[in-house]
C-alpha cells in the first residue's frame, strides 16, 4: 500500500495571528535580543536510509545573516505547543529544523519508542547538508523524548554539531524503567496510552483526556495480569509497552537500542543541561552532567523546581532565555568561545525560594544524620533499646502515589497527610529545627529491616513539615529488595534518595516516611515473584519490621553543604 505523503508548501511568513501570539510570549517569557521575523516551508521530505522519510518543516530566519541551524526532532507534531521553540528560535536569527519522528504525524515507517533514532538523526544531518541554506553551524536543542533524539545523535557526532541543549531528558530507558527494581508503571503506560492516541485526539480534546488519564487508567493499574490489560488499554498498538514490563534484565536483546550510555562518552561539543527536581529523569540528568564534566566537556546544568510537565510551561520562559544566551556563543560566534562560566552549575533551592550558584553539583560539604527512634521521632543519638516498628504491606490495598517526579500532572511537592495516616506508612520526625539546614545532594536512608515475605520493596519519602503541621515531600526512593536474602535476620537496607537542595526552615521539621511501595507509580510488589513481570495473577502481603536496637540501628544521612 502506498502511503500518500503531505505536499511541501511554499515558504509563507506566519499569520497575523501567529505574529501577534509571538509577540505576546516575547514579552511574557522576558526574551532578549533583536526579532528578524522569519518564513515557513512546511511538509520537506527527508529521506531515512532504509526508505522512510521523516516530514519535516523549515523555519527559515528574515535575515541575510542567519547565526546557524538548530535541529529538533519530535515524536509529538509539528504543531503548538512544540512549535514555540522553534518559531522563538527563528525569531532570533536562526534556521530552524523541526522534524518528525518516524511513523508520526506524517513521517512514514513504524514508531518503536527511541528505538531508531541513531540512524534517523544522522540522515537528518545527511538531508541538511544538501540544503542550500545550511551553513555547517548545527545545535540541537528539546527537552525530554527531543532530548533523547539529541544523546542519540551523540553517539557519532557530526562534525557540523557545534553544542547541545538537552532538557530533562534520560539517556538510558531500561534505567529509567526499572532502575529500582520496580518497572515505572504509572509514568510509562500513561506514556503509551498517550502516544497510540495523539493523533486521534487533537486540541481540547486531547487537553480533556490529558486530564482524565489517572481516573481512565486506574482500572488497568489494579488489574491482573497488569500485561494483559494495559494491552486492552492501548488498543494492542503499543506492543513494545509489553516488552518493557515484561523484560527486567538489562542485557535483554529488547534495551539493545534503548541505552545510549556511550553518547556520555563520545559527546565532543559544549551540552547545556536542564532538569527540576521533581523531573523523573533527574537522576540521569545528573549522570549527564558527571560524566561530561569528569571527561572535561564544557557543560552547564540548570535545576529547577516542579515537575517534568511544569518544564514546558512555568519554565519555558527562563528555559528559553538561557538557551538563546548559549546559543549566541555556541552556534552565533563564527569561532565559538571557549571561556567557561565561572559558575556553571545553577540550582533553585526549595524551601528557601531562591537560586543559587555553584561551582560544581553537589557542593562539597559533609552530612547530617538522625537516627530512628521507636518512638517515632529523628533523633541525633542512637537509640539504645526499643520496640521494633511494622507495617503491612497488601498489594490489595496498595500504598497509593502522592505526587513526586512523575510524568503526568499529579506529580510534585503535595500535603501527605492522607498518606502518613494510613496503617501501612511509618513516620519519624524530628523536632522543630532551631536553625536552618541546607540538603545539598542525594540523601540516604539505611534501615535495619527484616520481612516475611522474600517479595518486599522499601519506599521512603522525606517531607518538610512546617509550623502548622502540613507536610510536604521533597526527596525519595524506593528499592525492589533481593527476593534471595534470607528472612531470618536483620539486614541493612540502603536506599538512595532522589538528589535535591531543599532548605528546612527554622521551626519546621524533618519527616521520614516508610511504606511498602508508591503504587502506581511504581508497579506494586505482589508478593509471589511471578515471572515474568506483569503476568502474576495473585497478591500476598508482606509485614515488614524496621529494627531500633545497638547493633541494629536505622538512620537518615542529610548531605550539607559547606558554609
């Protein structure tokens, strides 16, 4: 069957409309700089190496001295919202790029989730080399899937590239999945129920189901066998959703082409780095930043507050004042300069409400530790004897999600009330601080802990509670335990946290929660062990015991910055 592809239209200048909307966000998001305007060619076919060919639009700057090209490829249209960034970028003096991933919204061949970017993103450079406008200055910039399609263009640089700027992006997809242990359920799926639908439900509507997906989804999320369902849900057109659940091992055939950890190493050209702190890819973002500074690579990282989704809206405008900051000395200057920022690392710190810079992420410092108390407060001495503290954990009541770094809109900072009152949450606290405390980096929590169901995860949150007692979440993690480990003794459980830098104020507290699992954002344990993955058909529950004896001790281990 041949697929009719969209005819290319002439370059035509944006509507009325379109110009008015442009001016409005220059002055919302504060941009700088002079506006040249620029033109649009819409629908370009540019050809994949194995016959596909990837629609793609051209917005071509109203200058005769354009600063460069920057290239974006999207899986999500080349429509609004994705088009601000390129429109903005124009506007500035630069030829814009934006292009569709294979099989979307016009582009033929088949979408398998990052799959075939490597091989798309060099044949799109191999298609700007023949345009007659493409000077051999070349960026690429976009945040999340848009910043994956940038560490896969990474993985061979191209001589033409001159710098990066990646937004809260992962580089490795079977850690962003399973990392834990625990495939991330509630992220990906909705992921997957949005991309077989996008291009069925456009504007309000897509805005409406965008908003109902929890509410749509939470049948699917409790439902056994979870592979059976979630393939109902996305209308079985998404059968690499199933591959993901099923397929914890990470040298499986099927994350073959979904890590791009190389591209850490063979990145040549300056990258700027943005994240926030409630971002489900922070902790790769991260990553990102200590491996290219380690290797010596010019790099910048931006950490914000909010969630994944909040990046594209309350932070487009400082987001986009930065980049076009770096662009004109990355892409503009004919002989980019070298001079790095004195301080290239800057960070929003939470709880404070102010941006900090830093020489470095973390800062260097030493730690804060307090110790779990029977009675249930955070303590800095250890205990000396006490009552050990259980919870039940019922997959069939499973502790449920409150916020945090999600991908949907839920996520973020929320009151935990709700959660710190049920059976199967444990909470210690410390007293109301008598000064500040500074959390610079990622926080740890050691328990003793001993089960009686070899199938257990740990989940712990840190909150900051504030004078009148409302509790907010600013850090957490959870860990899948070794279902091998014997029963019969205490061991030490250690789980890292989510990194942060969050300031506790004086008078508040400090909150540690303990449950057996964040369900759904994380797939609950069912306690069987059934294999593969998402086709377990029964729940056990599991009484976990977190231990306060000498010898036995758990803590919470806080980095501080130094003065």
């Amino acid at each position: 069957m041949t697929t009719t592809l969209p005819r290319p239209t002439a370059p035509t200048p944006p509507s009325p409309a379109a110009r008015a909307a442009d001016r409005f966000l220059t002055r919302l998001m504060r941009l700088p700089g002079t506006r040249y305007g620029y033109r649009v060619e819409r629908n370009l076919p540019a050809p994949a190496r194995d016959g596909a060919v990837l629609m793609t639009d051209h917005y071509a700057p109203a200058t005769d001295r354009p600063k460069g090209t920057v290239l974006v490829r999207t899986p999500y249209g080349r429509g609004f919202p994705g088009t601000l960034e390129a429109r903005v970028y124009a506007d500035h003096g630069y030829h814009v790029v934006l292009q569709s991933c294979r099989g979307t919204f016009g582009s033929t061949g088949d979408f398998y989730p990052m799959a075939n970017e490597a091989d798309d993103a060099q044949d799109a450079v191999a298609w700007l080399r023949t345009q007659p406008w493409f000077d051999g200055r070349l960026a690429t910039s976009g945040g999340s899937y848009v910043g994956w399609t940038q560490w896969a263009l990474l993985m061979d640089p191209p001589a033409e590239l001159r710098t990066s700027l990646i937004a809260v992006a992962p580089h490795d997809m079977h850690d962003a999945a399973h990392g834990s242990g625990a495939f991330r359920l509630g992220d990906f799926l909705s992921f997957a129920e949005m991309v077989v639908n996008q291009e069925r439900f456009t504007g309000l509507r897509a805005m409406a189901r965008m908003l109902t997906l929890n509410r749509r989804l939470a049948p699917v999320f409790g439902a056994l066998p979870l592979a059976d369902a979630a393939d109902e849900a996305t209308g079985h057109r998404a059968p690499w959703f199933r591959e993901w659940l099923t397929t914890p091992e990470r040298d499986d055939a099927v994350w073959d082409r979904l890590k791009l950890g190389d591209a850490l190493e063979r990145a040549n050209v300056p990258v700027r780095l943005t994240a926030c702190w409630q971002d489900l890819f922070l902790d790769q973002t991260l990553q990102q930043y200590e491996s290219l500074r380690t290797r010596g690579v010019d790099v910048s990282l931006t950490v914000g507050p909010g969630t994944h989704q909040e990046q594209g809206q309350k932070g487009m405008g400082r987001l986009l004042r930065g980049n076009l900051a770096w662009l004109e000395t990355h892409l503009a200057e004919e002989a980019p300069a070298q001079a790095r920022a004195a301080l290239p690392v800057e960070v929003y710190v939470t709880g404070q409400g102010a941006w900090r810079h830093l020489a470095e992420w973390p800062p260097v410092g030493g730690e804060t530790v307090r110790y779990l108390q029977p009675d249930g407060r955070l303590l800095a001495d250890e205990p000396t004897s006490g009552t050990p503290s259980t919870y039940v954990y019922d997959p069939a009541n499973p502790t449920p999600t409150l916020g945090g770094p999600l991908l949907t809109l839920d996520g973020g900072s929320k009151d935990n009330a709700k959660l710190e009152n049920r059976p199967d949450v444990l909470t210690f606290t410390t007293d109301p601080l008598t000064t500040p405390l500074e959390i610079m980096g990622t926080p740890v929590v050691d328990l003793a802990h001993s089960r009686n169901n070899p199938h257990a995860d740990v989940f712990v949150r840190l909150c900051d509670v504030d004078p009148k007692g409302v509790s907010r979440n600013f850090a957490e993690g959870l860990l899948r335990l070794d279902p091998t480990s014997p029963l019969d003794q205490v061991q030490t459980v250690r789980v890292r946290l989510d990194a942060c830098a969050h300031q506790v104020k004086a008078g508040h507290r400090i909150r540690l929660l303990i449950a057996g699992g964040s369900h759904p954002r994380y797939t609950r344990n069912e306690g069987t062990g059934a294999t593969p993955p998402g086709t377990g058909t029964e729940l056990r529950p599991c009484t976990h015991t977190v231990h306060h004896a000498p010898g036995a001790i758990s803590r919470v281990v806080l980095p501080t910055p130094s003065e």
